[in-house]
C-alpha cells in the first residue's frame, strides 16, 4: 500500500517531493486554484466548519476520515489507487501487453484531450452549484452539497497532476486554462454542455448528482480501464469518492417523492403541491431532462473517435477486464437503430465504432436499477404514482438522434406532435418558477424543509439531527 503524505503542503501517495520540477509547478498552481474556489467555490460559507470526510488511504475499508474543516483549509490533494502487479492492457490493439507508465509518443494527443475533458467537468459542477448552501432544505443536505463540492476540487487536481506530470509545457497550460474557463460563461464556458447549465434549485442538483455524476461514474471507469496506467489508477480511486455523489443524487430524489406521496395522502384533493410539496409529475418531468441531458455526454452512438479511443487502449468499456472475454472487438457488431426517410430502422454497425452506445446501455440499465428503487418507495408510501425512465432516444441534443423528435417510449413523431406534449413531459418555466419559490434555507439540526423528507440514517454513524455545519 502506498503512504499518504500529509506532512508536504499538497498531501500525495506518489512521492511528490522526489520530483522538484514538478513539485515547484504544482506549488505554483496551488494558489491559483485557491484563488478560484474562494471566487467560485461555495458562496456564503466558506468560514463554517462542516463536517466533511478526507482521504488518508487507497485501500478499500477504512479510507476516509471524518472531522469539521472549513472548506478552504481541506486538505486536497493527489492521490493514486496502489499498481497491480503484472497489469496488462484490458482492451483493444495492444490488449494483453503490459500497460504503460509514460505516456506513448502516438497517443499523446488523445491522452490529453481525454483527460483535459474529464478534468473540466470537476470544477465545472462546483461553479454550477455554488450558490445552492443559501436554500439548502437541511444541515444534513449542506454538508452533502460540500462533500461534493471539494471532492470535485480534489478530483481536479487530480487530473492537474497527471497533466503537469506527464505533458510538459502544454499540460500546466491546460491545468492554467482549467482554472479561466467558467461554467455558463458566454466568452469562457466549460467544455461539455451540461456542464454550462444552471442549477438554480435543490431538485435540479438532486437530478444532476443522480443523472450527470453517474455519467462521470460510467466515463470514469471506462478510463479506468486504460493502458496508461497511471491514469487508470487515478480514476479508480475517484471512483471510490463518487460514489457518494450518486448517493446524494439517489437518496435526495427518493426522499422528494417519499415527501410528496405523504402530502397527497394529506391534501383532500390528494395535491402534493396545495400544501408546498414538488408533486411526482414534477419530479418525472425533471427525471426526463436530466437523464436525456446526462445521454448526450458519452457521445455520439457511432463514432470513430470512440473506436480509435478503444483500439489504442485508452478507454475500455465499463469493467472492461473483468466482464469481457474479447477484448478486441474486431468483426463484431452492435445494432444501432436510425432514423432514415422518416422511418426508425435497424442499422448493424462495427462494435468499436459504438463503444459510446455499449457504455450508454451499461449507465442506462444502472439508472433503471435506481428508478426501481424510488418506485418501491412510492409503493412504500402508498401512493399511485410511479416514475420512470425515458427512451434514450429522447429530448436529445447530440447524437444520430438530435433533430429528430421522440415520445419518451421511443416512438418517432413529427414536430407538431412534440410541440402539443413536450410541457407535460419537460420542465416548464411554471414549473421552474414554482420549485423555486420552494427553495428556503432550514439551517437548525434536525429541522427539514416542509417539501422533502428527512434522511432516514445520518452520516458517518452520526445522528441525521447532528449539527454537520458550524456557522461563525
């Protein structure tokens, strides 16, 4: 197991201080990247003391622990899941080689697209949600918001390392750039879309921590399954902080409904709304943008970029080595429907070239996994209604589907169809009016607000009335 250094000023596992050049590089940032989470980061909060965990280790059981820390003293920093011994590369072209611990002179470029894109999406959310602690509905929901928040801080520098670490000149560049751009920014914005969208409300980052973070789950994992190994190490050991994102996503859209099935029970019209609750048809419509927003981040279903990504070793599919017996996928195809003369039809194509699609179904059949869960909760709560998950053909924007319309089964309809039915299936202006008249800060331990219910279990064995944010 390798040692966590929290003696040097950025705590690392990977021998930081034998490297001077990159060590002084990586000091030179530090205060950049500071200067941007106190401008970006949390607004309002910054001097409370939250109850927040941090890594001391890599190994599975044990890896976190948990104090109060004011959220610009974290202590962010590099840290990378232990070497497999003997690990080879899972897929692709040189699958079965032995991985490679610099980065090839061919794949340089795509390397670092790669990880310039992931590293954009961490400091993007945080800008997006940065207003969010001044409406949080609990104490319990505000130091959620916070874990994730720094967890993205430290999953961007991450990704900074290995672009310092391993491109030159041209990786502190990028690491420079990652800390100008801005989400929503009409000069600067981030990199991919979602990521430019406001979340101006609770729902919104409930929706975007179940629905967009799942899909970092999925990318992740995917280069977790990479040749270059110290970039498979580094997202395995995300992947073990993002897990709560999920969860944060999952429990707080769950407790939403739970929430909103007690209030119809109360209201003689059985209107969760008429007594200041987010109504399940609410919920769906917000289910319904943000899964098909989260879709169009894997790309396009067939692409060439995801070929060459797969080929070369860079990306595998979702447990790659594990779940796979060929790891080549030479020959093999997939069928791709697509619309053509107005008709849905079926369409063979090369299995690498829909490598984007095989990591969509995999994220797709985990949300299933969830919505099943909320449905049993709702069953719980003796309600009516249950939610579910839109075709992945719906409300897309990029893609072979973009510019075509679809009801959320999948069917193909003509644009006056959609224009009649997209306010029963999206989000409304009404609607986004409404859930934001909701969004008043509760800031007393134990206290909830009245539109979401309370956290059945707390963190870290902790009472869910603990106090987990200090105010000054």
């Amino acid at each position: 197991m390798s040692t966590m250094n929290y003696d040097d000023r950025i705590p690392n596992n990977v021998n930081l201080s034998s490297d001077k050049k990159l060590l002084k590089a990586l000091e030179k940032w530090h205060p950049a990247y500071l200067a941007w989470w106190n401008e970006m980061g949390p607004e309002g909060y910054q001097n409370a003391d939250v109850y927040l965990r941090t890594a001391v280790s890599t190994e599975p059981g044990g890896w976190a622990q948990f104090g109060y820390v004011k959220m610009p003293e974290y202590r962010w920093g590099i840290f990378l899941a232990d070497p497999e011994p003997d690990r080879v590369v899972p897929g692709g072209d040189h699958a079965g080689e032995a991985v490679w611990n610099e980065v090839p002179g061919e794949y340089r470029n795509l390397l670092r697209r790669i990880i310039v894109t992931q590293a954009d999406t961490e400091p993007a959310s945080v800008e997006q949600q940065r207003w969010l602690g001044q409406t949080a509905p609990s104490l319990y929901d505000m130091r959620n918001l916070f874990q994730v928040n720094v967890e993205e801080g430290r999953h961007l520098w991450a990704m900074v390392y290995l672009l310092q670490a391993y491109f030159g000149k041209d990786g502190r560049d990028e690491a420079d750039d990652l800390l100008a751009r801005r989400a929503g920014d009409a000069d600067k914005p981030r990199i991919l879309d979602a990521f430019n969208q406001p979340c101006p409300d609770w729902l919104t980052f409930f929706s975007f921590t179940m629905f967009t973070d799942r899909d970092g789950k999925y990318q992740l994992g995917a280069l977790a399954e990479s040749g270059f190994d110290p970039l498979a190490r580094t997202c395995k050991f995300m992947l073990t902080e993002e897990a709560h994102h999920l969860s944060v996503g999952e429990l707080g859209i769950e407790r939403v409904l739970r929430r909103a099935s007690q209030l119809e029970r109360e209201d003689p019209n059985g209107d969760a709304r008429a007594l200041g609750g987010i109504d399940v048809p609410t919920v769906q419509k917000w289910i319904n943008y943000w899964f098909t927003y989260s879709l169009d981040l894997f790309g396009s279903e067939i692409s060439t970029n995801a070929a060459d990504f797969f080929g070369a070793g860079l990306k595998g599919r979702w447990r790659e080595a594990d779940d796979y017996t060929d790891h080549r996928a030479i020959g093999a195809t997939m069928n791709i429907p697509q619309v053509k003369a107005g008709r849905l039809v079926d369409n063979e194509v090369a299995l690498r070239n829909g490598m984007n699609e095989v990591l969509r179904e995999a994220y797709a059949k985990d949300c299933e996994r969830v919505v099943k869960r909320w449905n049993a909760a709702l069953e719980e709560e003796g309600s009516q209604f249950r939610v579910s998950l839109p075709s992945t053909r719906f409300f897309r924007r990029q893609g072979i589907y973009a510019g075509h319309h679809f009801d959320p089964s999948g069917a193909l309809i003509d644009a006056t169809a959609w224009e009649a039915q997209r306010t029963l299936w999206l989000p409304t202006e009404e609607d986004r009016i409404y859930v934001a008249s909701l969004m008043k800060p509760v800031l007393r331990p134990g206290q909830v607000a009245n539109w979401i219910a309370a956290p059945r279990r707390g963190i870290n064995h902790q009472a869910p009335d603990f106090e987990y944010v200090r105010f000054e």
